[in-house]
C-alpha cells in the first residue's frame, strides 16, 4: 500500500478492491479494501477469518494510520471492538 501511494501519491487504484495492491494469498483470511474517495488519502483493509479453517467471526481491520481494530471475534472469545488485533481467548492483543 505505501509503495503504491509513494509512486502514485493516492491509495485509490487498481488491486485489493481498487486499493492498488493484490491481497495476501491466504487459506485463513478473505481481503477487501476500501479506499476514500479518488484521489484517495484513506483506505481500510478488512480481513475476514474463513469457516472452514475454524475462523467464523473473526474480523480485523487495519487503515492508513496503523490503526488496527478488532471488530468481532468467534464464539468463546473475548474483545470484540477492541482497539487492536485480539490473538488470544481473554480478548488480550
């Protein structure tokens, strides 16, 4: 993302849902991005856990300031809507 808006000087463009780069290959996590408006200074990239690698409800959320968020979080965990990617049960990050 960075290298892109170095060379283009805006986040808005081809890849990732019109964010200028391709998605991570990943079996665990879907990406989409969602840039502000063209030309873009903003952008949020959200990643989905997939099902069937046991991730249902896991969603994170990362936008152009670092700002990470945790959104929602599987069944018998803790820290949804926390202020940073959960990695454990007890919602700590």
């Amino acid at each position: 993302m960075e290298q892109f808006y170095q060379d283009n000087r805006r986040y808005d463009g081809a890849g990732l849902n019109g964010c200028g780069v391709s998605a991570p290959n990943s079996k665990y996590f879907t990406y989409v991005c969602a840039p502000g408006l063209a030309p873009s200074q903003t952008y949020t990239i959200t990643a989905t856990g997939v099902a069937n690698e046991g991730l249902t409800n896991f969603v994170y959320t990362l936008n152009e300031s670092n700002v990470r968020a945790t959104t929602t979080v599987g069944t018998g965990w803790s820290g949804a809507g926390s202020a940073c990617w959960v990695r454990r049960k007890d919602g700590s990050c």
